[in-house]
C-alpha cells in the first residue's frame, strides 16, 4: 500500500472499500460506479449522463483525429469511425448558411469534404 493511502485513506462511495491508485478515484471498481449512478440518477437523468458520455467520447476522438493532420488537411470517415464516432450525437452546427456546416461535439467539430472530414476547433466566445 502506497505511503499516501495509508496518511489520507479514502473509500469506495458505495461499498467503503479502501481505494488505491488515482486520487480522483471515487468507487473500487466499475461495477459499483454503475450502482452508485443507478442509484443516485432518475432514469431521465442515467439517459443524459449517456448522452452526454457520448458526445464528450466523440469529442475525444476529434481531438485526438486533429492531431493526425495539419491546418486545412483531411481525414477519411473511417477515421472517425474505427474510433467508435457516434455521427447521430452532436451539440450544434455552425455555418449551415454559408454551405458548409461544422458538425460540432463542444468546441471540436468536423466539416464534410467529399469522402473525407475535415477537423477543426470552434473558437467558443468567453
Ligand atoms: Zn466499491
């Protein structure tokens, strides 16, 4: 056992098991964060927990696909969708009226360019 778990010991928030490892950690295992959210979420809020889980997985694919090209670049669909890119999940579309909308996920968004995408982050006003 780790020096800093024995000085500051934390628990699992639904069986109280002593945790290790990241400080972040709130439940031992998957199994009881699972309980603890269906425990804790009404089933309208456990369908926007996984929407939202979605939307911020598919955020993390943009990231992660806009640092595989350069400014302006392309990246075939199947980029997006090897990486488990749920196309039907997005938050808002910027530049509809000029012809070319920006499919967006939160400040990442891709832009269709034939068979391709292009990737690009949206610039959010403060
Ligand atoms: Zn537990």
């Amino acid at each position: 056992m780790r020096l800093s778990t024995l000085m500051n010991p934390r628990t699992c928030l639904l069986c109280h098991s002593l945790l290790e490892g990241r400080r972040d950690k709130k439940f031992c295992d998957d199994y009881c964060r699972n309980i603890h959210y269906h425990q804790n979420l009404g089933a309208g809020d456990l369908k926007v927990k996984r929407i939202h889980d979605v939307l911020r997985k598919n955020r993390k694919i943009l990231v992660e696909c806009r640092k595989l090209v350069v400014d302006g670049q392309t990246l075939p669909f199947e980029s997006l969708e090897q990486r488990g890119y749920q196309f039907k999940y997005l938050t808002h579309i910027e530049g509809a009226r000029e012809g070319h909308p920006t499919y967006c996920c939160f400040d990442m968004g891709y832009i269709i360019r034939g068979q391709s995408v292009e990737i690009v982050q949206i610039k959010i006003p403060d």
